[in-house]
C-alpha cells in the first residue's frame, strides 16, 4: 500500500467499529484524510485492536517519524552550568530519549478530543493505539483515578523513545496555592524515581501543568528545575533531563534559569 492508501484502510476499519462517524467522515475531503485518521484514532476507545489494523497503523506512525526526523537526546548540548540538564525547543514525538514524559489527565487513556492541540494527544497521536490499550490495562489493574503526583510507565510504541512517562499534575483554579507547587514538583520526582528504578538513563520532561491545566509558566520552570537538580545531587544519579519546550515564551525562561547551553559557549 502506498500512504494514501494505508489512511483510507485504517480509516474505514475505523468506521466499521465507530459507524456514527460515517457521516461526518464523509465530509472530509482527499486531503484531509490524514486528520480524519488521527481524529478517529482520538475518539476510538480502547479494547479489541486487530493485528491487521496495527500491521498498517505502524507501517504509517513509523514512516511519519522518520519523515519527521528523530533527534538523539545524546546528541544535545547540556547546559553550561549543569552537564546533567539539557534545554531543547521542539516536537517532543521526534526525541530519542530513554524515556518522554507526557502530561496527563486523571483517565490516563490520552485526549479523546479530536486532533487536539494538547501534548498528551501529541504523543497518543504519534504513540498510535496501542498506548491507550496499555493504558487501560494499568487503569483497569488499579481501579480508581490517577492521583495527581504519581508516575505510571509504559512502552513507546511508535515513538522514538521506547518508553512514554505518565503523570497528572496539578490544575491551578484561580490563585495558585502552595498545594499545587508541591504537587507539580512531585510530578517530576515521581517521574525521576520511576526512571531511576527502571534503568532509564535519560528522561525528556514537557512543561507540565502550564497548558490545559493553567499552573504559572515562570513558577513552573523554577519549581521543575530545582526538583530535577536536587533529585540528581541527593541520589548521584548520571541520568540526563531534558527540558523539552515548544514555544518561545518558555525557551525564555527556561534559558535565563539554565543558562546557554555548552556548545554555544
């Protein structure tokens, strides 16, 4: 199968489970196929994916990421006051780290939002279903919702990054509290002791709690660095952090917390 055909197979095995979406699918022209494919793949709940749909939904999910380009998390400059931490702007699908860590909500199932603007649709999206479906199996395993502050781990799938860190921050309503600092900086050391347990000798961090959830940016990054660096002195752990950002707003604070980065010295 060519590409095209790859998204029209997928989207009409899709359909056939999720019939009420025909009709809106129909409205979706030649070359909006793509995010017809990805939209229903956000609305698809987990349970029974058939080997046939996989075998082609990897051929494409992998396909794409090297259309994308991976970037080797090794490769990156560390900063030039810590050799531990990294700064890097851009999609965090394309990363080759030991692990990303994708903010999540209580569900721990991805957005169901199609083609959502959110990190955690990014990497479902890139991931491709079968990251919902191990999800699910943790969920159902633990049987209630994630609490905010904790870590779950999973395998990468289709991405880069052959493992994908779960963990719920804290969503600020109105003035931010105490609370919710502490719970944001349990997010990155519950992720770090996970990895740390695990073997996984880098971890690429996303700026938790700002988007969807509304937590400060400027106050985020202070309490992410600081929970990352005393993680790495208190253990001597050699992990690498990457602080993965996306917008320039948010290079800007991390770059006057971190400093420039080696290379660029």
């Amino acid at each position: 199968m060519n590409r095209m055909e790859q998204i029209r197979y997928l989207n009409e095995l899709l359909l056939e489970e999720m019939p009420e979406y025909r009709e809106q699918a129909a409205e979706f022209p030649e070359d909006e196929q793509r995010r017809l494919l990805r939209s229903l793949m956000n609305l698809r709940p987990p349970g029974g994916l058939s080997q046939a749909f996989l075998d082609v939904q990897d051929a494409l999910l992998s396909a794409e990421r090297e259309d994308k380009g991976v970037v080797d998390a090794e490769a990156l400059p560390p900063t030039a006051r810590d050799p531990r931490l990294v700064l890097w702007r851009g999609d965090i699908t394309r990363l080759a780290a030991g692990a990303i860590v994708d903010a999540d909500n209580s569900a721990l199932l991805g957005c169901f939002c199609p083609c959502h603007g959110c990190i955690d649709n990014a990497i479902h999206s890139a991931a491709g279903l079968q990251l919902r479906e191990e999800c699910s199996r943790i969920m159902a395993a633990q049987g209630h919702p994630e609490a905010a502050g904790q870590a779950k781990l999973t395998q990468g799938y289709n991405l880069p990054s052959p493992y994908v860190l779960h963990t719920v921050g804290p969503i600020v309503r109105g003035r931010l509290r105490e609370e919710d600092c502490r719970t944001l900086s349990k997010c990155y050391r519950s992720c770090l002791e996970l990895a740390e347990h695990r073997g996984i000798r880098s971890v690429a961090f996303c700026c938790l709690s700002t988007g969807e959830f509304h937590f400060p940016n400027q106050r985020a990054a202070e309490i992410a660095v600081k929970t990352v660096r005393d993680f790495l002195d208190e253990t001597g752990s050699g992990m690498k952090v990457i602080f993965n950002v996306f917008r320039e707003k948010d290079e800007r604070i991390y770059r006057a917390l971190l400093g420039p980065d080696r290379a660029a010295e």
